[in-house]
C-alpha cells in the first residue's frame, strides 16, 4: 500500500497542531509558566518541552523541504524543453 505526497500537507498541519499542544502540555504541567495560556515562545524555553519543540520543528522542517521540491519537480516536469 502506497501512502501519497496528497496526505504530506495534512501530516505537517497535525503535526505543528501536536507539536504545540504536547509542548503547552509539558509546560503546564511540570509548572514551567504561571498563566493558563502562555505563548509559544514561553513553551519552548525549558528542557524537556525545548527538546520536543526542536526536534518537532526539525521534522516540520524536512517534511515542507520534501513537499516543495516535490511540487517544483512537478511544475519541471510539464514543462517543455526549450531548446
């Protein structure tokens, strides 16, 4: 079974969502801020939640890299060669 580049947007969408509420999660509960909504900034500044946050952002990194040389090769590809 062959899993299509069509999911690969809403895998990075689900994934930035999870990557924010498992770090606001942490922080909470290890007690990290005292408001009930920090910023994103403030969810990141602490080890452990800092670690999740970064290796997170790494992998939204890599999987919108793949995606847009993916739709780069596709516009490449319908185009003709002009020689």
């Amino acid at each position: 079974m062959e899993i299509g580049v069509k999911y690969l947007p809403l895998m990075i969408l689900l994934l930035l969502a999870s990557t924010v509420c498992t770090t606001l999660l942490l922080t909470l509960i290890k007690k990290h801020v005292t408001d009930s909504l920090p910023y994103i900034s403030d969810t990141g500044t602490l080890p452990p939640e800092s670690c999740v946050f970064g290796q997170a952002l790494n992998v939204l990194w890599v999987l919108c890299m793949y995606n847009i040389m993916y739709i780069c090769y596709c516009i490449e590809e319908e185009r003709p060669l002009l020689m």
